[in-house]
C-alpha cells in the first residue's frame, strides 16, 4: 500500500485547472500554439500527462480555457461605461489590445467560433449594439459586423506583428521598404499608393484600427438617429 506523504498531497492540490490553464497561457505567450503541447505543459508543471488529462481533455479545450482568461480579463477593464458608444469603442480597443499581447488568441478564437470566449464578445457587443438603439435585424447585423471587424482586423495585426517578431524583422525598416516600392510606382496608375508612401511609415496600427471603430460607431448612430460622441480613447 503506498501512502502519500505531506508533500504529495499539496503538490496534487496545487495541480488545479486555473493553474494548468495559466501555464498553457505562459507557453503560448512563448511559442504560440506550436509552443502548447502536454509534453510541454507536463515539463513545466512538474507533473505527468495523465494529472493533466484529468483536468483537461485535450489542446482544442485547452487553448479555449486560455482565450477565456484573456478575453474575459479584455472585457473587463474599463469597459463599463454607461455611454452605449464610449463602450463599444472602450470594449473594441481592450481586445485589440489583448490580441496584439497575446498574438494567438485572433486564431484560437476563429477556430473555435461557438465558444464561451466567442460568444463572451459576441454577447457583450450586442448589448450596446441594443443599448444604441439598433433592434431587430439590424442588432443582428450590426453586432456580427462589428465583431468581424473587431476579430479581423485585430488579429490580423497581431499575426503581422508576431511574423515580424518571428523573422527579426524591425517594423519601421519592413515599411520603409514597402513606401520606397510604392513611391516608385507610375503615379498615374496608383495615385493614392505613391501619395501614401510618404505616410506609410508612420501610420499607427492602433489608431487606424480605431477609425474603423469609430465609423461603425458613427454609422449605427446615423441609423438610429443617435448622436454618438467623439471617441475619447
């Protein structure tokens, strides 16, 4: 008969799933979802795969586990505004923010689209969508056009960021290149790409991101005859 000794018993207690779940984050942080494996997971826990299956079924619930540590952090910082619009644009810039943090949660939120993470945004979007004043089919529409633009284009970025990183790329020499491309081009057939060379190198992702925000902002206020103030981030 074995017995288990002080020792064993605490470090089976501290093998929680949170703490499983914020290892996985530290690994992914580190080498993105190729970086997260059990075997890895098991080395740095100490542990065998088994204490960890016990909690965890496989990868798929784990990187979900981990986007929902980060998106529900995302969602509640700052987000609780009671103006509709400031909302929508505070809520938009924390998991753009978050994204740009953690670059594989844009994947792992598109892979799984049904999610608790998912329908975290989902859900908290449409409230101010509704709280605008959108009802109906357009607070169908509006809320998943927003989330498409939120998800995509956040992601996005984080990717590019995260390839630059990956290939010691600096980013003001990777556009510098691409706006002496551009500046090259016959201006009369890309005379807004020769134009925009000469911006293109100290663009801020993040502000452009906002400009989109803004305008979606401003569209469903124009829909519904709503003034929606100028964006304070």
């Amino acid at each position: 008969m074995v017995k288990h000794t002080p020792k064993a018993q605490a470090d089976e207690t501290a093998l929680s799933r949170s703490r499983i779940v914020a290892t996985a984050i530290q690994l992914l942080d580190e080498g993105g979802e190729p970086g997260l494996t059990f075997r890895a997971l098991s080395g740095r826990l100490a542990t065998g795969a088994g204490a960890i299956y016990w909690h965890i079924a496989n990868k798929r619930e784990l990187l979900i586990a981990a986007s929902d540590v980060i998106v529900a952090g995302a969602l509640d910082i700052g987000a609780n505004r009671s103006d509709p619009a400031q909302a929508l644009r505070a809520l938009a810039m924390n998991v753009f923010d978050a994204m740009q943090a953690h670059p594989w949660v844009g994947s792992a939120l598109t892979h799984a689209p049904g999610a608790l993470p998912m329908t975290r945004i989902f859900d908290r979007i449409g409230q101010q969508v509704r709280a605008l004043g959108m009802a109906g089919e357009r607070e169908w529409t509006m809320t998943a056009a927003f989330c498409h633009y939120l998800l995509g284009v956040g992601s996005r970025n984080a990717a590019n960021a995260a390839m630059a990183r990956e290939c010691g790329v600096e980013r003001t020499r990777a556009l510098g290149t691409v706006a002496e491309t551009w500046a090259a081009l016959d201006e009369k057939a890309f005379p807004f790409a020769t134009s925009a060379s000469r911006r293109l190198v100290a663009h801020d992702d993040r502000e452009d991101f906002l400009t989109g925000i803004d305008l979606l902002v401003a569209g469903m206020g124009a829909m519904t005859g709503t003034r929606t103030p100028e964006s304070a981030a």
